[in-house]
C-alpha cells in the first residue's frame, strides 16, 4: 500500500499493490520470478495526487520470511511543480 500525507497524521491512501505468489504449483520460485524481483516492480497510480510531503510505502504480506523484507530502491515520478 502507498500512502500520502502533508502532517504525518492523516494518511491518504494512493494505491493498493500485489505483486502475487511468486512460488510455482511445487512451492518453488522459479528463475524468472528472481530475475522479475532483480529488476525490479513498477507500480502506477491511477490519478495523479495533490502534492504531498511525505510517503509511505507498507508492506501488508509476504511470502516466505515473516521476519525479513528487504527494499532496495523506491523511485517517484511526478510532475514538475515549476510553473512556466
């Protein structure tokens, strides 16, 4: 889930996301489903939001380790708040 917020205290909520199990009918992960986490995942909102000062990114499950989540990177992208 990714949140928004200006104050830290009222969240709004921009997106619910779910990358899915990434273990085949056996219980494995196959090759390509490691390659898929190595590239990484992309998420897009469905609206552009109203500027906001802070973000939260939760995680609501996983699969595998309960007590490990590792994040390597998060990446926004907006719209230029220069006005011409």
């Amino acid at each position: 889930d990714i949140y928004a917020s200006n104050d830290k205290q009222e969240w709004l909520l921009l997106g619910k996301f779910d990358i899915g199990d990434p273990r085949d009918e056996d219980g494995n992960i196959t090759s390509a489903k490691i390659q898929e986490a190595i590239d990484g995942h992309e998420f897009e909102l469905d609206n552009t939001s109203a500027a906001f000062r802070y973000f939260k990114f939760s995680i609501t499950g996983s699969f595998g380790s309960e007590t490990n989540v590792y994040g390597s990177e998060i990446t926004l992208f907006g719209l230029d708040n220069v006005e011409n």
